[in-house]
C-alpha cells in the first residue's frame, strides 16, 4: 500500500471527504476546483515540489483558506515554512496513524476540546 493509499484508508474511514494527488503541478489546480479545508502536503512531489505548492497557495486568495499540514520525511521540513500561517502542523514519515489523525482531527477543528 502506498502513502496516498493509506492516508485515503485512515481519513474516509474517519468521515473525511478525501481528494488524492500524485504530483505538485495536478495538486495546485486541484487545489483551486476544491478549495479544501485541509491539504495534506509532501516537500517531495513531482512537477512542483511541496515549498512551491505552499507558496503558491499564500499567494492565491483562492487558496488562502486552506490549511496545511507538511507530512515529510525531510526532518528539516519544518525550517522551510516560517513564515507561512497557513501551515498549522508538521507529520514526520514514517508517521503513527493515530498521531496523524489527532493532527488533522485537531486542525479541522474536531478534536475533543472543540466539541
């Protein structure tokens, strides 16, 4: 199972609407027709990579509402978004399922002290 898989498993069966993407340039149009709530983001995509996605997304009142979370593998993944508010949590891959629910759960807002 890969990593889009995966996280496809573990969101819809928490009652997430799921959108995949497998390269940088698919995600930011994506990004634009969806306008989501949350986007879960790798440094290391094809096409554009994870910091221009981001970026991009800051620069576009269109895509300013989202949130990111940056799910990397790249330990120093959080040194390259300072600055940016609209990422809100870092996941280190290889991550725990439940830790990464317990982040998205906590910036979409429906985590136990939001209820």
């Amino acid at each position: 199972m890969d990593i889009l898989e995966l996280l496809n498993l573990i969101l819809s069966r928490n009652g997430y609407e799921v959108y995949l993407c497998d390269n940088g340039r698919n995600a930011l149009d994506l990004i634009r027709k969806v306008r989501p709530h949350l986007v879960l983001l790798d440094i290391m995509l094809p096409g554009y990579d994870g910091k221009y996605i981001a970026d991009a997304m800051a620069r576009d009142e269109e895509m300013q509402g989202s949130s990111i979370i940056i799910v990397s593998a790249l330990e120093a993944s959080e040194k390259m978004f300072v600055g940016n508010a609209q990422v809100k949590d870092f996941c280190l891959k290889p991550f725990r399922t439940s830790t990464l629910l317990e982040k998205v759960k906590h910036v979409m807002g429906d985590d136990e002290e939001n209820q």
